[in-house]
C-alpha cells in the first residue's frame, strides 16, 4: 500500500526504504512550463525532495518546456494515450482538458476549498468542480508616473478613480508634456485582451457567466470598449503595435503617464523614476476591480499515478508551501494571512494587487482561449483603429463568442 504523506516528519520513515535500494520507483512525469533558472524552482525542488523522501516508491522526473510548446505538448501527449503525470500550465487551458477528459477534478476538501479566496477558486472550476491546484497567480492594477502628473498640472497625491479623472488625466499629460497619457496594448497577443478584461471587470462586466452563458453583449461592455476609444487619443501612436512588454519599455523611459499592469513592473523600472500604483478606477457601472490570472497543477488521466501525482500537487500547493514558492517568484500571494499582511507592511505597493482580489474577476473558463482571445482582440483593434463603434464591436464578438464557449 502506499502512503502519501503531506507532514514533514514522516518523511524521515522513508529514509532506510531508499538506502535498500531494494525496488526501482515509479517515475512520475511533471511538465513545467517555462524554465529551471527562476527563485521559485529551487523551492519547488526542496519540497518535490521532502514528498519524495516520504514516498519512496515514486521518483519526480521533472520537463522544463518552454510556455510556446508546453501547454501543447501536455495536450498532445494525452490525446496520444502517452499523459504526464502532472503538468503546470495556464489555468485557461483547463476546460478543454476536463471537456475532453484528459484531466482528473482535484477533489478539494472543504478546508481546502475555503483556503481560497472564491475569485481564485473560480479560476479553476467548471460545472462545480476544480480541475486544477492554483500554483501561480497574478492581479492588475493602475502605475502612473508621479513626475508627469505634476508637470500636466495634476496632484501627484491624487491619482484617478474614475474612469472620468482617468480620462482627464491622460488628456493632461498628453497636452502638457511630451509624454503620452495611456499607454494601451493592442497588438495581437494575450495581455491586449488582459489588459481589457480589467477595464471590464471594473464596469461590472463578463465574458462568460458562472453558468456558461456568453454575456459579453452587455451595455456594461459596450460601455467598457467606448471608454478605450475615448483613450486612444490620448495613448502612445499606434497602440496595435504595442503590448504590455513594449509598453513596460514605454513607462521606465516616461513616455506614457499610465499603464496597467502586474507587480513586477516594479522590478522592471528604475528605483529613480517616481511611479504611484493604485486600483484600476472604477467605471459607471462597477467598482475597482482586476483580471485575476492563475496557472495551475493539473493531473492528467489514465497516467497509472493519478492519485500520487494528486498528493504531489496537493503537497506543493499547501498553504505554507505555496507561499514560500510565491515569495521566491515574486508573484502575486493566492492566499491571505500574517505573511501576506507582513508583505504589504514591507512593501506598500503591494495592496492595491491584494486588496482587490475579492473583487477580481477570473479569466474566462472557456474551451478554446486562442479563439476566444483572437475575437476580443479583433473587436478593440476594430475599435482603436475607428473602423467599427464600441457598440457594434461587442456584438459582434459576443455573436462569434458563442462558439468558443
């Protein structure tokens, strides 16, 4: 029989079963994507070493794949019959998987489930079930260049709220300065959509709704996409060329007033450039609110080690694990509690991505992202390049939405 421990202290039973040598274990193959070379991976690699050491008859055989091949290799060696064990990837990925049954649910206790704020949990279910263990998350938020808001005449101790002051905002610095006031993502890529969503979760709107109904043809949405269309003049020349990595390049050489974006873009400027980060104004009909993005651990089926490949996400994934493996990353914490209360005292900007997640709103579980992704991305182009109103831009989407759902 084996046992799968999650307490450090049984591990030490293992001790005399692995100096036998008396069996080969049983490998289990985890696909991770990405690279070796980040902090977290060395924690990932002491704790995969204390769960292997409790359960000897298993073996960790870790594949590092770059993000470009790895969620699609993880698809296709399933559907070929030939799964890993377990695979890190986009939590987007995890309602094609469950649809075509090549993953398992997860099977979260209640004690576990409520360990979860209920946004992030949501970034993983799917007709009342998880389908994955959260392993990395991040929110959004508004980083705005203090120096150009008083060179435009604006309070730098005062940054926008609304969509209006925001709005204002980006039109002050624009005529004021030589900097743009926004700067917007609208190339062909994933954070143009992203960077939307936030917009949209802020009106208090939605792609696709808990029970699985496209509702992206909302006056919510439509109000949404207008207000981009009202930024564009007010944003870097030729937005569609820009996404959030050029636009990263943009506000650490002050170009841009105004951006959303994630916590690293603080590691990302130069400690001399004064910039301020508060929640994603809120927009007529909603409240401040973010994209909430998590990758996950997904065990997939008829592996022949899904209930170890089960314990082994669970044991990374635990609360005290999980944060650690977080605070190395430097990723957004999923959970709250004392080190997370810890992290904002140290660190101030931290809050505005933490103190909105109740609030946030998931990315959209949906069976073909790409799809999904290219028609919300069509729509703002449409809208940004002023070849369709904001009005006719959602519908049309929230029609062609309908078959990725």
């Amino acid at each position: 029989m084996k046992i799968f421990t999650t307490t450090l202290g049984v591990a030490l039973l293992a001790t005399a079963a692995n100096v036998s040598g008396a069996f080969a274990a049983t490998d289990l193959h985890m696909i991770m994507c990405g690279d070796d070379t980040t902090p977290g991976i060395a924690v990932q690699q002491t704790l995969i070493d204390e769960w292997t050491a409790a359960n000897p008859d298993y073996a960790v055989d870790i594949e590092f794949v770059p993000w470009g091949q790895c969620q699609e290799k993880s698809m296709t060696l399933a559907a070929a019959g030939n799964p890993a064990s377990l695979a890190y990837l986009g939590s987007r990925t995890l309602k094609q998987l469950a649809k075509n049954d090549l993953i398992i649910p997860v099977s979260l206790t209640d004690e576990e489930a409520e360990s979860y704020a209920a946004p992030i949990l949501g970034t993983v279910t799917w007709e009342g079930q998880q389908w994955g263990m959260p392993r990395a998350f991040s929110s959004k938020a508004l980083w705005y260049n203090k120096g150009l808001f008083a060179a435009a005449g604006l309070d730098p101790e005062t940054p926008p709220t609304t969509w209006d002051e925001l709005l204002a905002a980006a039109k002050a610095i624009t005529e004021n300065t030589d900097a743009a006031g926004y700067g917007m993502a609208g190339a062909s890529f994933d954070n143009t959509m992203h960077q939307f969503m936030t917009v949209m979760y802020s009106n208090g709107g939605e792609v696709i709704n808990a029970d699985g109904e496209i509702v992206f043809g909302s006056d919510n949405n439509v109000e949404a996409l207008a207000f981009v269309e009202a930024l564009v003049p007010y944003s870097e020349p030729g937005p569609i060329a820009y996404d959030r990595g050029k636009l990263e390049i943009l506000f650490g050489e002050e170009k841009v007033g105004m951006l959303i974006d994630g916590h690293w873009l603080k590691g990302r400027i130069s400690e001399d450039l004064d910039a301020g980060v508060v929640p994603f104004p809120a927009g007529p009909m909603g409240k401040s609110s973010s994209l909430l993005i998590t990758d996950s651990l997904a065990v997939f089926k008829d592996s022949g080690v899904e209930d170890a490949a089960l314990s082994l996400a669970k044991y990374l994934t635990s609360p005290e694990h999980q944060m650690a493996f977080d605070i190395a990353e430097g990723y957004t914490p999923i959970r709250t509690g004392p080190e997370v209360d810890a992290l904002i005292d140290a660190d101030a900007t931290w809050a505005p991505f933490i103190n909105v997640i109740p609030d946030g709103g998931p990315e959209p579980f949906v069976t073909d992202y790409v799809a999904m992704q290219d028609v919300l991305n069509e729509a703002l182009q449409g809208v940004i390049l002023g070849e369709v109103d904001a009005a006719e831009a959602v519908e049309y989407a929230a029609e062609e939405l309908e078959a990725v759902k």
